[in-house]
C-alpha cells in the first residue's frame, strides 16, 4: 500500500512558543507517548540561543532523558556548529538547519541573510556527515512571509537547491504562516522539484488560515508523500506574529487513513496524546479530529 512518512514536530515546533517553561519530564513523556503512537520520525529538541527561545533551553535533557524506542528517529534543530555539537552530546539521531525563502525573515529569525545562513550550514553538514548524522533542510516562508508578502516560487526554487547541493537529505517546505492556498502550493512545488527530487521534499504547513489540509491534499495528488504536522496543533513561530500550530496530526493521519495512505501511527493513541498534551499545557486542543474522535 502506498504509505506517508510523517514527521512529528509537536515536541519542538509545537512548545517552543508556549509562553509558560513547560517541564522536562513532560516534554520527555509526549516525545515517549509519541514514538508509542507509532511515529518513526520525531522532533524532539532544539538547539538554539536559550535567550532567544528559553522553552528549548533545556534540549539535552530531553534528548537524554527519553526512553528510547528502536527505529524511532530522535532529531534537533541546529543552526550553527555550536548548536551541532551540543545535539551530537545529547545523542540526536538527525539533525536540521534552517533558513529562509525571504530575506527579512531569515534575519529576524537566524540574524543573517540567506546567503550566509548556506555558508554557516556547510561546516555543520560536514560535521554532521563525518558522524554519520543526516541533516534536514528548512525553507521557511515558501507561500507567505510576515515582511514581504508573496514569495516567487522561483526564490523558493532557488534555497531549496541550495540546501540539497550542500548535502541536505531531505528539504522541508515551511508555510510559515499559512497564508498558502492549493494552486499557489502546487505552483511553489513544481518550481522546487525541478531542483530537488520530490522524494526528498516535505511540506511543513502551518494551519494559521486553516489551509492546511487542503494544500496538502494538493500536494498529496502532486506526488508528495512526507508531511511534517503536530500533535493537537501545538505550536507557532515566535518570529512570525500571529503563527498558529503545525497542521495537527490527528487531522493529518485521519485524511492520509480515509485517502487509503498508510502512516504507520496508530489513530486512538494519537487522540489520546493530543488530549493528554493539551490538558498538561492547559490548552485548547487544536485538532478538530482530536476533539471529535470517539473510537
Ligand atoms: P546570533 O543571534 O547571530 O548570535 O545567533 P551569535 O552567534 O553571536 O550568538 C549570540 C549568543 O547566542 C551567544 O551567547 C552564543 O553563545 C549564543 P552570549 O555570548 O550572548 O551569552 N548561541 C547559542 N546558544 C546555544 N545554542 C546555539 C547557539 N548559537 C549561539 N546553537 C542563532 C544565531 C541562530 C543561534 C540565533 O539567532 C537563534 O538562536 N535564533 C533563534 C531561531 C529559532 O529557534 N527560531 C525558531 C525555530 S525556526 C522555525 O520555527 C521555522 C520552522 O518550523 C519552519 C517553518 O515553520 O517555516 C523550522
Ligand atoms: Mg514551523
């Protein structure tokens, strides 16, 4: 059967804007509670300045502190060498970099422009390669930026091949914002596969507009088949005023279960985890299939 490989941002995209420091030990259950709902790839801790994103300040303990599943992928961002070698410490599986379709908002978010966000990637790709760590690659703002409005598919085009000449495995295609609607994404996507191989791309959607599923179902009959979506929708971008969650995955596998996709995740413990997480954080949860799912 033709199958989905999701990957889970709730730990990392989905806290690190939560206002309040969420504790260790919880973090570490929803990332345990996660690989137990079946998922293969999860991204569990973020290496950055703790001043800019304190929620993540405390990422080797997490990635220490889990109970490790096995064939469970345990990934971090890193944006710098520095952010690399503190994830190798901490035992992370894969590693990701991260940059921008727009200028502006590659600087507020990483404090350089694009150009120099590929030249400070290539001595973490090195690093990473000689350890044997693959290394994702984010585009952010692919169908939207908070600061400059439309994003050409071209520009786009142009970071995502970047990314995947440096070495990136597998370049994940952000909507920051998720101001994205299904042509502009199909558009977005066809530009970016004459670069890199639609195998390797990802959609990493947020569902700010409540576009997600519909551009992901767009991209689903494009060929592409790895979606990055979180638990109950946790998350936004602290760089990307008036962001909501990820996509959330409840909702994601219930549409890839009814479209006949495989995913690997088993659906009844997904709900409970979103409804576990949402009660530890005191939210809302942010999946509709999460609220309405009775078995
Ligand atoms: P910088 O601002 O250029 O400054 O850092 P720096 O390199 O001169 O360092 C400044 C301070 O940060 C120093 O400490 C460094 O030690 C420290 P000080 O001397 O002032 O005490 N530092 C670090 N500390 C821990 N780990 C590190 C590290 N690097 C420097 N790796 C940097 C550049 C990128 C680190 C910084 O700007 C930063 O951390 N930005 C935050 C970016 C971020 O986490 N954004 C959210 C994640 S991206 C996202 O959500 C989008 C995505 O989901 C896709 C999408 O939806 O579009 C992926
Ligand atoms: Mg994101």
């Amino acid at each position: 059967m033709d199958s989905v490989k999701l990957v889970e941002m709730g730990p990392r995209d989905g806290l690190q804007n939560e206002p309040a420091l969420v504790p260790a030990a919880i973090k570490i259950e929803l990332v345990e509670r996660l690989a137990d709902c079946g998922f293969a790839y999860i991204e569990a801790a973020s290496f950055v300045s703790p001043r800019r994103i304190p929620q993540m300040a405390d990422s080797s303990g997490v990635l220490t502190g889990i109970r490790r599943r096995e064939g469970v992928v345990y990934s971090a961002l890193t944006p710098n060498l520095q952010g690399l070698q503190a994830a190798l410490a901490a035992g992370a599986d894969e590693v990701a970099v991260f940059t921008a379709a727009s200028e502006r908002f590659c600087q507020r978010n990483i404090n350089c422009s694009v150009a120099e966000s590929l030249e400070r990637f290539a001595p973490v790709l090195q690093l990473a390669h000689e350890r044997g760590v693959r290394v994702r690659g984010y585009v952010s703002t692919v169908l939207g930026c908070p600061y400059e409005g439309n994003i050409a598919p071209a520009a786009v085009a142009r970071v995502a091949g970047a990314l995947y000449r440096l070495g990136c495995h597998e370049i994940s295609l952000g909507d920051t914002i998720g101001t994205g609607t299904p042509r502009a994404a199909v558009a977005m996507l066809s530009a970016v596969r004459q670069e890199v191989p639609l195998v390797r791309l990802a959609a990493h959607f947020h569902d700010t507009y409540g576009q997600a599923l519909a551009n992901l179902y767009a991209l689903l009959e494009q060929g592409l088949r790895i979606i990055d979506s979180s638990v109950a929708g946790l998350g936004g971008c602290p760089y990307a005023h008036g962001a909501t969650g990820n996509v959330a995955s409840e909702d994601v596998v219930y549409l890839l279960h009814g479209l006949g996709l495989e995913t690997g995740v088993d659906l009844d413990r997904l709900v409970a985890t979103g409804r576990w997480v949402s009660l530890q954080l005191g939210r809302e949860n942010g999946s509709k299939t999460g609220r309405a799912w009775n078995g």
